[in-house]
C-alpha cells in the first residue's frame, strides 16, 4: 500500500469494499430472506458486482499491481455466478422424433389495458406462438378477455381469478394432459399450476408459476426521476416493499419445492419468478433440475425488458432425467414487460 498513489488507494479501499459485498452475494443465495430481507436485494445487482471485479481486475493487471489478486480471486470463486448471468457457448443437438418444444411467456394480459400503445398486440402474439409452434405452451398473467384463440392446442389447463376480468395461469399442450391442479399462494394473486402432460409413453408434470413481484418498474427513466424525487420516508417504504416481496419469494418457493416431493412423474418447470438467477428462491425452485439457459443457452438470456439491463427472471428448469438440446429467448419480440423464452427437450 505504501507504494500506491494516494488515487490508487483509493480505488483499493473501494476494491476492498466490492469484495466484501460481493461475497455476501455469494452467500445470499444459501440464507432465508426472512433472516436478512434487505441484503438479499444485492443478489438483484450480483452481475453489477461481478462486472467491476473484472474492470478492478483489467486495471491493476494493467499497472502490474499485486492488488489484482483480489479482484482475481473473487472471479474465479463465482465462476457458477458468471455462467448464471452469461453464457460464451450455445448448444443445439439434432432433432429426433423423441423431442418436444417447451415455451414460457409472460403476456401480461395480452395488453388488455394498452401498457404498449398499439392495437394488435394480441393477435402478434398468437401469431408469434403459432410461427414458433412449440408443443408446450406455459402462460403466465393469462386473459381470458383478449380472446384469442390458441387452435393448436387441444389440451389445456387454464385456472382464472377474478369477476369482472378473469387472470390467471395458462398450460397449453399438444399432448393429452391426464391430470391437473392449481397451487394457491397464501395472501397473494399470484400463483402456480401443473398439469400431467401424456408425452409419448411417458407423463411429464408441467409447472407453472408466478412469483410475487417486486414492482420495480422496467423504465429506467422514470426510476431516475423517482430518485431525485425520493425523500427518506419514501425510500424506507420502497426498501420495505422489497422485502415484503422477497419474504413472500421464499414462501412461495418453499411450497413449490414441497409440492414438487409429491409427485412420481419427471418434471419442467416455467414460470416467471421475479427473481434474479443468484437468489434463495431461485436455488429453492430449481433444487437438482437444470436450468435450460444455463445447459443450452447464450449470452445474457434476458427475458425482462429492462432498459439497459439484461435481467434474466423468467426460466424453464428440466429434469435431470431430460437432455437440454437447445435454449432461445427473443430480445427482438417486444409485446409485453417479459421475452418469451423456449427450450427443446428429450427424455433419457
């Protein structure tokens, strides 16, 4: 330390600083949001922490400074947190008649209320989804009121609440579904499905989910005008409403994972979860399953439209029982605040 300028002590106290926050990421995935609500808000901004490792590391490499080592350390521990946020390589085996298409989209109402100001956001989705074909079809904030007809799906589990407008979650199939269930969320709207999809000689238990959501808004603008607005008072309430959310998270991915004991069939699970890759409920949700963006997936996989933000909340897990064979989200498709995201699959 006595040979850097006072600039790069600085920078080194702040070097210091990241590292210790960042392995309280690390760590957050592994502890109960009950037990520390606020901290685990870091896991929302884990990639942020890994991305200024790195720009920490360029820089003292640069200079030939030993403090590199620091910032080298915290990378090569979370190499698992790196291919979680990003991925160098895809993969995309060869189809075969035993595989079967697996898609997850969050249609938010199929934008009943115009959120995007265009008519025929509905029908571009329908049309969307009949281009793309996949044989599974997992719908989250589903609308009956859109009234759009899915005509390639002749089996589905569709469970609404609601007088007036009727939402909820939707499992479309092509394959016969033999059995079905709604999952109920204690003091939320939100809330889960499954449905026992008959796929050749084997039945495989659909998921899907709906996590409470945070409510951060995806326009970054309009955040940063909040913030300059923000008073104490106010940023105690926000603060507060996440971690009501994140306990809420934990509760309901705790019931999930229990629900999931209770069945003999091989499991997929869709859904949008409102949570980061790097959280309790993530690692709660997916248990011994395999993330299909992180098994065939490339680049960021974002599936939020967050301006300037690749957030990664919604996903497909499979069972370790299946063969990923391929991952795609569509960065390019804009109808709603979520991408669609779709897996290829195959029973071993």
């Amino acid at each position: 330390m006595k040979k850097l300028s006072w600039f790069n002590k600085f920078g080194f106290f702040c070097n210091v600083v990241l590292t210790v926050l960042t392995f309280l990421a690390y760590a957050l995935p592994f502890l109960a949001p009950n037990w520390f609500p606020f901290l685990s808000v870091l896991t929302l901004i884990l990639p942020l922490f890994l991305i200024l490792n790195g720009l920490f590391f360029v820089y003292w490499f640069l200079q030939f400074k030993r403090q590199m080592v620091l910032s080298g350390l915290v990378l090569i521990l979370g190499i698992t947190f790196i291919n979680k946020f990003y991925k160098f390589s895809s993969k995309d085996l060869p189809v075969t008649d035993k595989d079967f298409v697996v898609m997850s989209y969050n249609v938010r109402l199929l934008n009943l209320f115009n959120w995007i100001p265009r008519d025929n956001v509905a029908q571009e989705i329908l049309a969307f989804v009949n281009e793309q074909n996949p044989d599974v079809l997992c719908v989250q904030e589903y609308s009956t009121s859109a009234k759009i007809d899915l005509k390639i799906y002749p089996y589905r589990a569709i469970f609404m609440k609601g007088s007036q407008i009727k939402t909820g979650q939707a499992i479309f199939s092509k394959f016969p579904i033999v059995n079905e269930g709604e999952i109920v969320f204690p003091d939320s709207d939100n809330s889960a499905i499954f449905a026992d999809v008959k796929i050749g000689k084997d039945i495989v238990r659909f998921y899907n989910l709906h996590l409470q959501s945070i409510k951060i808004s995806p326009d970054v603008q309009e955040i940063n005008n909040n913030v300059d607005q923000i008073n104490q008072q106010k940023s105690e309430i926000l603060f507060k409403r996440i971690s009501e959310a994140f306990k809420q998270q934990q509760q309901q991915a705790e019931i999930i994972s229990n629900h999931k004991k209770t069945g003999k069939y091989p499991l997929v699970i869709c859904g949008d979860m409102n949570n980061s890759a790097f959280s309790y409920v993530y690692r709660i949700v997916k248990g011994t399953m395999q993330d299909s963006f992180e098994e065939a997936g490339s680049g960021f996989g974002q599936t939020y439209n967050f301006k300037y933000y690749p957030a990664r909340i919604d996903y497909i897990f499979a069972d370790s029982k299946m063969n990923v064979k391929s991952f795609k989200n569509f960065p390019e498709f804009l109808n709603s605040d979520h991408l669609p995201i779709m897996t290829r699959l195959t029973i071993e």
